[in-house]
C-alpha cells in the first residue's frame, strides 16, 4: 500500500512538473514569436526608409516627400486595379 502511494506521489509530482515545463515552452515559444514580429516590422522599416531615401537622391525625405510618393504609388495601384 505505501508503494503504491509513493508511486502515486512520484507520478503526480512528475504530472505537475510536466505540465510546468510545457506552459514554459509555450510562454517562450510565444516570446519567440513575438520578436519575430518585431524584427520583421523593424525590417520593413529600414527597408521603407532605404527606399525613401533612394527616391530623394540619399536625402532624409520631409514628411510631404512621403506623403505624395505613397499617395501616387496607391493611385497607381488604383488605377492598374480598375482598368484590368
């Protein structure tokens, strides 16, 4: 009887520390995404930023720069959309 209790003990605790690993994991497998995420966007980012400058001859671009390359490049897109 005080076998089966101690395995029944051990097994437990083996239960608790197997559900305590496995939340574990899943809190750095969401901290992983997470920073996935966010070197993405600072990619796009620095990509964005690279292509803006290329557009204004190396220059840090004024924010009406961006504004008027953007709104062409959406009634470009526009355009192409509707006359397909």
């Amino acid at each position: 009887m005080t076998a089966n209790v101690q395995g029944s003990n051990i097994l437990d605790v083996l239960k608790k520390k197997m559900r305590a690993t496995k939340e574990e994991a899943e809190k750095y497998k969401e901290d992983a995404e997470d920073l996935q995420r966010k070197l993405q966007i600072e990619v796009n980012r620095r990509e964005e930023v690279g292509f803006f400058r290329k557009l204004e001859g190396g220059r840090n671009p004024d924010i009406l720069s961006v504004i008027f390359v953007v709104m062409s490049h959406i009634f470009v897109n526009d355009f192409i959309t509707v006359n397909r």
